[in-house]
C-alpha cells in the first residue's frame, strides 16, 4: 500500500506545481528514462519556474495577512 501511494505523490508533485508544458516534459521523460534521471530536469524547471515568477517573501506574506 504505501509505495502505490508513494508513487502516486511522485507523480503529482510536478503536475501540481507546473504549468501544461512541463506535464508532457515530466510525463515522456519518466516514461522514458525513468524516475531517478528525470529528478534533476524536474528540479530545474521548478526552480526557474520560481525563480521567474519571484519566490514569495516571508515578510510579505505575513504583512499580507495581517492586513
């Protein structure tokens, strides 16, 4: 039961932080050269997917927050 699970969040991880195109990236590279080579490729998009659209601030989400 748990690695079903397991493989479940590994495969929802990329789909629920990335736009469309890096679905299809994250799904033919998994399929093709499989989970550990398709890491780093995910890891880098995400990181300048971030890294584009600005990595949120503590202090802003907190003054945000407290209105």
């Amino acid at each position: 039961m748990t690695e079903p699970v397991l493989a479940l969040l590994i495969f929802l991880f990329p789909l629920a932080y990335s736009p469309g195109p890096g679905n299809m990236l994250f799904a033919a590279n998994g399929a093709v050269f499989g989970l550990r080579a398709t890491l780093p490729a995910s890891a880098g998009y995400h990181l300048a997917t971030w890294a584009a659209t600005g990595l949120p601030a503590p202090s802003a989400t907190t003054k945000a927050l407290s209105g």
